[in-house]
C-alpha cells in the first residue's frame, strides 16, 4: 500500500478534529463540575495534562458516593500520575450530562486536599514553614502584618486549600486561650512540621495578642542559637524560646550563649562559683563520645571505676582512644562476659540487637554511661540547684505549640519560674548532654 502525502493530511486532519473534541469535552466537564459544586474552590493548574484540581476531604468511597449523584463515576487514571503529591483519577460520565457533554466523556482529577495527600508523601519539607523560609526573618511586625506577609508567601507556594488552612491557623492563634479549636486535614507528618516550624509563627501571633505585647521581631536563623522570636514591649525585646509537642531538651551550649548574653547581673563573676558550670565547661569542651567519659571521670561514679578495673587501667585514663582499643581488641563474647558487672551497676540490660552488632563495639560502653550520668547529676541536689540557678539568668519565655488535626494548644512559662534537669537524646542521636526545663507552677 501506498501513502500518500494526501492521506497524511487527511488522517492529521481527522487527528486534531478528535482531540479539539476531546477537548472541547473536557472544557465542557470541567464547567459541569464546577456547576454542580459551587462551594469548592478550583485551583488554576495546566501542569501534565488537562485536568480538573480541587479539594475535597474524605476517603475514596465517600468521593465516589458524591459524585455519582451528579452522574460522575470515578475510575483509575493509567496514564503518569500529574502531581507527585496527590491522588490523580479519572471522572467519567455516566449519562449524558449536557448536550455537549455525552455519556463516556471524561477528564483527569487532582484532588489537593491535604488529607488525600500521597501516602508517604510530605506536603511541607524541613523548615519550609519557618520564619526564615516565609519572608519574615529579620523583620519587627505587627500580628496583621505577620499574617500579611505570611499569607502572602503560603498562597505562592501551596495550593489554596494548604494556604487556606495555614492561614487560619494564623487568625485563629490570634484569639484568647490556650486550646484554640481549628479543623484542618492534615496527615499526622505534616503537623508535626506545622508543630515544630510553623509554630514559632503561631506562637508570635498568640504572645503578641495574649501576653499584650505590641510586635514581635523574628531573628534571621544564623544569629540567634536558642531564641525563636523576640516579643517587643515598649521598645524592650523579650526573648521567646518555642518548643513543638511535648517540648524537647535544650543543648547546655545554647543556654550559655544565651546566659552570656542575657545576664541580669553586671557582674558574671558571681557565677564562677556555681558548681554545673564545671559540667558546663566539659560538655562545651569535648564532643559527645569524649564528655561521656569525662563527666563519669569528674564525679567519680562507681561504673567508672569499674570499667577502669575490667580494663586494667587507671581512672584518669579512661578515655576514647583507651576504651576503643579495649572493645575492638576483645573478642565479642569476652568483651559481654567482662561488662556484665559495669552494666548491672547502672541497672542497663543491652538488647541482642546492640550486644552483636559487630560494627559498633564502642556503643556497649558509651550508650550505658550516657544513659546513666543524666540520672547521676540529677540526684546530686547541689548541681541540680545550681543548673537552676544558672538557667534562670536568662530572662527568658518559653512557649509550647502543639498543632493537631482539631486544635492550636499553646502555653508559656517562665524560665525564672521553672526547674531544670539534665538529659540525653541517646547514642543514635549522637547529640551532646542537654537538659529540659520542668515548669513548677
């Protein structure tokens, strides 16, 4: 057979008359649609293919029972999904809708409703919700320019059911109250983002409007180590320290920096003599590994001197080059038997996991003694008083947001009306010794 130029342009004719009606179809549908659901609000969006993006919140089987009412079945999209962080399907006419819209027209929808999110997929990366990244570091507002200028920056980057629910959260924080109710759809990931970089937004908001401060000015992130935000009075910057959640430990380097800062006495001397600055002094000056040994050195605990004897060493030289050279130099099933002592005396019982990971040989020794010198320092009351006394140099406010998916819970305390204790992330988290504030009132 023999093809022609001609039948070329015919068959590229009969090609664009289907797809201009294909498309005039899905114009049709999509006007259809928007018709039958006046109430929702249609997001502007080309990307992929030709499709249909709206919200609407629910599991699948409630979205099918909605629009088949309307004559709409849903179907399985086959072709590459259009947006990597939302469902995409097929809407299918059941019946003839409109004399321009017969029975099997059909167009692709996006549901963007931050509950129908992609399982496993995160709306909001790391940070993307902090000051920084929503246009107010370094800036001194008002609670209506805060939820200006945010409002602003929420509606260029998400979708306007995302935007819309985030800007409610602003509004909302701005009310009386500690447990402020607010619906939203977000999966349990994406509040704990909301939680932890969103909240030191929330909380700005709330300070300014529940503690009668006039505005609040956000330091840009590489100039302030434990300060979120700065609650202004009378031209007198407060320093305001957020915690998502349950709150978490605060590192002892942030609070020094802060104390150095902030004392309220002219004369730091006077803190020379308190006796948790020794223990600040070694957590400042040596990383993780190494301070655990040197803190278990300078109180003089009996699980270091026990380990100096399993090791036939003295105490003072107990350190990370001597504690290496004993755990990768003994066979594995003589290094257990030998520490089975050392741990009994912190009451430690080490899974099988940790006792055969033949990796990490260093961790039978350094995971107990971490574990342990948090709890040692606590139970010596003259250095618990002491950290106390040192903490509560800092004229500081600390403020707890935790974001769930029906309300705003914030509270704050005072750092001069709390107590504090020491404590550790653990060996995974590899972070240093830190303590967390106890709120007494």
């Amino acid at each position: 057979m023999v093809i022609n130029a001609g039948m070329l342009q015919v068959q590229s004719f009969t090609s664009y008359l289907i797809e201009a009606t294909l498309r005039q179809q899905q114009i049709e549908f999509k006007a259809y649609i928007r018709r039958s659901f006046p109430q929702i609000k249609f997001t502007q969006s080309s990307r992929g293919a030709f499709h249909v993006r709206f919200p609407v919140a629910g599991d699948e089987a409630e979205h099918r029972k909605l629009l088949k009412k309307y004559g709409i079945e849903v179907r399985e999209y086959s072709p590459t999904p259009i947006s990597d962080k939302y469902p995409t399907v097929l809407l299918v006419a059941t019946k003839q809708l409109s004399p321009k819209l017969p029975r099997g027209s059909s167009i692709p929808w996006v549901n963007n409703a931050p509950s129908a999110s992609v399982k496993g997929a995160q709306l909001f990366s790391n940070k993307a919700l902090s000051p920084d990244n929503l246009g107010i570091a370094g800036k001194t507002l008002t609670i209506p320019n805060i939820i200006q200028t945010v409002g602003g920056q929420l509606r260029r980057k998400y979708d306007p059911a995302t935007a819309k629910q985030l800007n409610d959260m602003m509004w909302r924080a701005a009310g009386a109250g500690n447990d402020i109710r607010n619906e939203n759809n977000f999966s349990v990931k994406d509040l704990a983002k909301v939680s932890a970089d969103f909240g030191e937004i929330l909380s700005a908001i709330w300070t300014i409007s529940n503690l009668r401060f006039k505005e609040a000015h956000f330091p840009k992130a590489s100039n302030e180590r434990l300060i979120d935000f700065y609650a202004i009075r009378f031209g007198i910057k407060y320093p305001i320290s957020v915690k998502s959640g349950g709150g978490g430990k605060v590192t002892i380097q942030n609070i020094i920096d802060a104390i150095q800062r902030r004392v309220k006495s002219a004369d730091r001397s006077d803190m020379t003599s308190e006796p948790s600055l020794a223990i600040f002094n070694i957590v400042n000056k040596y990383p993780m590994k190494e301070q655990m040994f040197e803190l278990h050195k300078y109180m003089d605990t009996e699980p270091v001197r026990l380990l100096a004897g399993i090791m036939g060493v003295r105490v003072p030289n107990i350190n990370l080059d001597t504690v290496l050279n004993f755990t990768d130099n003994t066979p594995r099933e003589d290094l257990i038997r030998k520490l089975e002592p050392f741990w009994r005396s912190m009451n430690t019982v080490l899974t099988d996991r940790i006792k055969n990971d033949e990796n990490d040989a260093l961790r039978l020794v350094l995971s107990p003694l971490g574990e342990n010198i948090w709890k040692v320092l606590n139970a010596d009351k003259e250095i618990q008083d002491s950290l106390t006394r040192v903490a509560r140099q800092v004229t500081l406010i600390q403020v707890n947001v935790n974001v769930s998916k029906t309300a705003i819970k914030i509270k704050h305390n005072y750092f001069k009306d709390a107590e504090f204790q020491f404590g550790w992330a653990g060996y995974a988290a590899k972070n240093k010794l830190g303590f967390k504030m106890k709120v007494t009132n």
